[in-house]
C-alpha cells in the first residue's frame, strides 16, 4: 500500500542542476520526516537530506550544503530535492525516505533513481 516512487534523475553535466520528485502514496505524508539518500556501488548507503513533518526543519549533508535544497508539500503528498551546482562526485542513485515521526520503526523507502553528473 505504501509507495514512494522517485523521478527527475538522468544524466547533467558538471555546474548543472536537476530537480528530484518524491511522490508518496499510502500514508499520511504530514506524519513523517522525510529524507533523500543517496549511493555509489561499493559505498554505504549517505544521508543527503532531511526534513521535518511540516517543514519546520531542515539538515544537509556537509557535502551537498549550500547546493542542494530539500521541500515538501503535504497537500500533494511530494517531496522534492533541487540540485545545484552539481559536482561527479554527486553521481549516485538517490533514494526517497520517509520515517514516521512517533513510531521512527516505521520507515519507507522508494526504488531509488540514478543521477549522473558526468561532461
């Protein structure tokens, strides 16, 4: 009954930008933080940002500050991910996350969508 389903990702250049989409099915979307995860085969699976139920607060990777910005929108049950100034090094499948704020046992995750930062 719960899906995510990320889309947006592809192939940019180096300076470019993409937008990220989250959308979400199945749950109350306003009871859960949200979080966007990205991964690179051989690598662990790094937390890239987060977001509270209603949006009040915000947290970024140290990598991707400045440069990326998290949002959501409860009423239409999406969240997004704006990447700025993208580098190779942000080359990952990046995964949607969702985590209920009371019961943090209950999280989601979608398939993932790849992003290729490459000239």
């Amino acid at each position: 009954q719960v899906q995510l389903v990320e889309s947006g990702g592809g192939l940019v250049e180096p300076g470019g930008s993409l937008r990220l989409s989250c959308a979400v099915s199945g749950l109350v979307l306003s009871a859960h933080d949200m979080s966007w995860y990205r991964q690179v085969p051989g690598k662990e699976r790094e937390l890239v940002a987060t977001i509270s139920t209603s949006g009040e607060s915000v947290n970024y990777a140290d990598s991707v500050k400045g440069r990326f910005t998290i949002s959501r929108d409860n009423d239409k049950n999406t969240v997004a991910l704006q990447m700025n100034s993208l580098k190779s090094e942000d080359t990952a499948v990046y995964y949607c996350n969702g985590r209920h704020s009371n019961y943090h046992i209950l999280e989601y995750w979608g398939p993932g969508t790849q992003v290729t930062v490459s000239a």
